[in-house]
C-alpha cells in the first residue's frame, strides 16, 4: 500500500476522533460502538485496517481541537473527524464551530493525512441562519482542505426510512436518550458512512 510514496507493509491505522457517538456512549458491549462495528465492516470489504479509537464523550469542536495533536499518533496514516454534535445541543456559534474544524483540518494538512469530515445536521429550532450556517460549514471546510465529506453522520438511518427530526421514526434505533444510537443503529450508520471511509482509504493506498 503507498501513501505519499511510503509503502506501509500492514494494515492502514485510522484515527476517528469524535464524541459520545464515535466513543460507543451507553452500549453494554464496546463491541457495538461505531469504530469496531466500521471496522468490522471495512474487514468485510477485504480492507486491511485499523481504526483508533479517539472518541470522547461531550467532545466539543474546541475539545477536539485541544487534543487533535496527541490523538493523532505517529502511526495515523487518514483521519475521520465526527466533530460538532455537542456544538449544536449547546446552542454554540456556528463560526466558533467551523474555526475549530478549519484548525483540526490544518493540522491534519500538515501531517498530510486524508481527511474525512463527517457532517452534522442542525435541527429547525435555533431558526433558519443557525441551519444554515452549521449545516453548510462541513461542505465547504471539505472543499477548501480537499477533505472526503460524508454529508450526514445519520445517512444510514435516513436511508432505511427514520428521520432524526421524527423521534418516533428513530426509536427503534436510538438508545433511551433520543440522542445515541443503538446496535442496530450504529450498524446501519455504519453502512452509510462505510463506503466513504473506503473513498478515504482510496486516498491512502487502502
């Protein structure tokens, strides 16, 4: 596999630095959470990898930010950043947010490691300017650092037939809260997004 003209004799390691969504928040079994079950699913594919665990429950963009450094190992070789959730629940400035992001991509610039930035969804009731300005943010963060973009963590629920915005579509796939998914809906985020960590893999010789 060749990355930057480095040949890399095993498997591509990932780094998916994220909050309570990439951590695996409230599963009674680690095994379910979002990294091993994607993973797991990139295996299948016949995908060589390792995906690092650098989820941090209550993660803001500012927390990412703050320890993007340290999370992102010598051995990192791409980036998946599952950034912006807790931003959004806390009502935060959009402009704030997408600072933080642009900073988490240029250090990753730096690194020359491929990006995958995976969006978010603002919900109608901080009003049409805040929609607009935090769900817009992540396209045009991934056109302007060349980044792999996944225009919605929750695709994969979208496209069996719940809408985050309809609780009682996403019950079956939502842990009490409302907020974290369940194994089911991990596994079916997992197949939304799984086809864009491989684009993401492609960059890398993976």
């Amino acid at each position: 596999m060749l990355s930057g003209g480095v040949v890399w004799a095993g498997p591509v390691t990932l780094v998916a630095l994220g909050d309570s969504l990439t951590a695996g928040y409230g599963l009674e079994d680690p095994a379910e959470g979002l990294v091993p079950q994607l993973e797991g699913w990139l295996k299948a594919k016949g995908h060589e990898v390792v995906i690092q665990n650098a989820g941090v429950s209550g993660d803001t963009t500012a927390g990412g930010l703050a320890r993007v450094d340290w999370a992102l190992g010598p051995e990192a070789q791409g980036v998946i950043v599952i950034l912006g959730g807790n931003d959004m629940l806390r009502g935060l400035v959009p402009a704030g947010a997408r600072a933080n992001l642009d900073a988490i991509l240029t250090k990753a610039d730096g690194r020359k490691l491929p990006v995958l930035l995976v969006a978010m969804k603002a919900p109608g009731n901080y009003g049409p300017e805040y929609k607009a300005a935090f769900d817009g943010m992540y396209g045009d963060l991934a056109a302007a650092h060349g980044a792999v973009l996944a225009e919605d963590f929750f695709g994969g629920l979208r496209a069996a037939g719940a809408d985050p915005a309809d609780p009682a579509s996403m019950a079956a796939f939502m842990q009490a809260d409302g907020i974290h998914p369940n194994p089911d809906g991990v596994k079916l985020i997992v197949e939304g997004l799984g086809p864009k960590v491989e684009e993401l893999l492609a960059r890398i010789g993976g």
